[in-house]
C-alpha cells in the first residue's frame, strides 16, 4: 500500500491505490494516460513491451512487476549474452538501458542499431515512447503503489488530434525529426496539462526544474530562466540549486523539493521514512503528485539529448526568460540569438 495518504479525496470509493492516485490530478494524470496509450498504438507493441518490463525490472517496481513472465524477468537479468533474444530485442534493449542512465551518453552507433531494428529511417517515435514509460514506472515505484491493476497504457486514449496548433515548442521535435503526429499531439496536451497546474509555488517548480536539466544535461533547458520573484541577494535560482543544502536562501520544503527530485531520478523505489516525513510535513498529496508529474514532463527533453536533437542554449551570451501562459504554453520572452 503506497506511503502517500489519500485523505484529501474518499480513497475507499476506488478500487485501488493507483486510481486514487489519478484522482489527486485527473486532467493531468489522463492526459498521461492518453500519452502511454497513444504510445502503444503507434509503435511495435512487442518491442516496447520488452523495453517497459525492463523498465520496470531495473527500477524495482513492484506495480509492474507481478504481472510478468518469470521466465522472461530471468533471461532480462544477462538480457546481452542470452540467445532467447534477437538482434533487434538486444538493440531496443541496449538503447533503453542507456537512455535510463545517462541518455547524453547514448551513441550513434546505438542509435543506428535502434532504428534498424524498427526498421526506420530515425526511431524518435519509439524514443519518446521509452521516455514516458520510464516517467509513469518512476511515478509508481516512487510511491510504491500496490499491484492491483495492470498497466495504464492498456487502456484506450481519449480522442487526440495532431499538432497543428502549437506554435510554442515546435524545436521539440527536430527539422529531422519523423516522430508520429499522433504521440506529438499527446506529448503536447501531457505538456499543457501539466505547466498548466499552480499548486507549487513558482519558485520550487523553477528551481526543480533546473535541477531537473542539469540533472540531464539538457543545454536549452539550462539556458532558460522563468521569470520568479527572486529570494533578496539571489541572482539566479542556479546558483541555489548547486549549493542547496548550504543555501540560506532556499526554504526548508524547497530543500525538500530537490531531495525528492534526487532520488525520482536515480532510486525511486528507495524513498525513505524520512524522507516520506519530511514530503509529508510540507507538501499536500495534491502537491506532490503535482510535482512529480511535472518532472516526469521536464523528462521529456531525454529524447531529444539521446538523439542529438537537442535545439542548444537559446543564447551564448545571457539567460533568456520565459513563462508559462495560462494554458501551460512555454512562451520565450526573447528571440533565439
């Protein structure tokens, strides 16, 4: 049963604990839902079903994990030297192991051998698709949610059209980019959904945020600065990050904040007692799930640095602003130099 406590909705009305889950969030949470939908249907379901146990296997979590193949979570554990798998399962499989640990690091040589084993031209549709199932296990093995349901994506996705009225983060995708409109359309309404929610304060969303870019080395996502109200003597929230706990500048649950970010990343299934303590005394249910899913959207620049699409600083020179319009748009308040 998941450490997180359900009382501010009726959780004995759902029929399990990842359901109440969705219930702090629902328009966020489905529009996630849509996204790992979509990402089934437009992408060889076996392959990324091998890719999402994987997933699951490697991060411990035990909402996944129940309902899989022993025999096949066996072969997984020396998944390189065992002949169950074939050359195209072994490529897929090499790929999602170091897009989880350090997508920067990804080769070309690896990125050749994915998209031949999918049989195209550049593999960014199956990609994103790793990506947001490596968010939806980290969100259920950070919150240890009980085996009771299978996977969310299982489900149909709500109705999605393509992308044909966003103008705000077209470089998302790459002038040679091929990546299905159709997960396009449910990236960017898991992307309005989520920078649409305010129940964090502007300052710890920002400054998780730009861990959250460091953290992965994204160098347009670290070029940019939201425009906060700065705490008196701060030049920019960066500074912070990188001194957080000898920070006198940072509040307790902002400190808090970043610890979360730090183990969602690297340990999920290894969040502490005290660590649940201190979550618990400064952040409502509500607002945790908020953040979360939020990280799990700023995780969406790992296709793009894995891929080499990565768009770069927005300057050389300066930090340029942006803001959140109150759909959840990312506006730059610059132009690219």
């Amino acid at each position: 049963m998941t450490w997180l406590p359900l009382s501010a909705i009726n959780a004995n009305t759902f029929d399990s604990d990842a359901n109440a889950l969705k219930a702090l969030q629902p328009a966020a949470y489905q529009s996630l839902n849509d996204f790992l939908a979509v990402a089934d249907q437009v992408n060889d379901r076996a392959l990324l079903s091998l890719c999402k146990l994987y997933i699951a296997q490697t991060l411990k979590c035990r909402t996944l994990l129940p309902h899989a193949d022993s025999a096949l979570l066996d072969a997984l554990t020396n998944w390189p030297s065992n002949k169950r798998f074939s050359p195209a399962e072994r490529a897929v499989l090499d790929f999602t192991d170091q897009f989880m640990v350090a997508a920067k690091d990804i080769s070309d040589a690896q990125i050749q051998a994915l998209a031949q084993a999918l049989n195209v031209s550049e593999p960014s549709t199956f990609v994103y698709a790793i990506y947001i199932n490596e968010g939806y296990t980290r969100l259920l093995t950070f919150f240890d949610i009980d085996a009771e349901i299978r996977a969310t994506s299982n489900q149909s996705a709500s109705v999605l059209g393509e992308k044909s009225d966003r103008e705000n983060i077209e470089w998302v995708e790459g002038k040679k980019s091929a990546t299905d409109p159709r997960l396009l359309a449910a990236y960017y309404a898991f992307n309005l959904a989520t920078c649409s929610l305010h129940g964090i304060d502007e300052i710890t969303d920002e400054i998780v945020r730009l861990r959250s870019a460091e953290y992965h080395d994204c160098k347009f996502c670290q070029s940019v600065r939201r425009v906060v109200d700065l705490p008196n003597g701060t030049d920019d929230l960066m500074q912070e990050v990188q001194q957080a706990h000898g920070s006198t500048r940072l509040t307790d649950q902002q400190k808090v904040a970043l610890d979360v970010l730090e183990i969602f990343v690297t340990a999920p299934s290894t969040v502490s007692t005290e660590l649940q303590q201190k979550i618990l005394q400064h952040f409502s249910p509500v607002q945790i799930v908020e953040l979360l899913l939020k990280e799990v959207f700023w995780m969406s620049n790992k296709p793009m640095i894995s891929l080499g699409t990565d768009p770069g600083a927005v300057s050389s020179t300066a930090l340029t602003p942006f803001e959140y319009d109150a759909a959840g748009n990312f506006k730059l308040l610059k132009k690219r130099a």
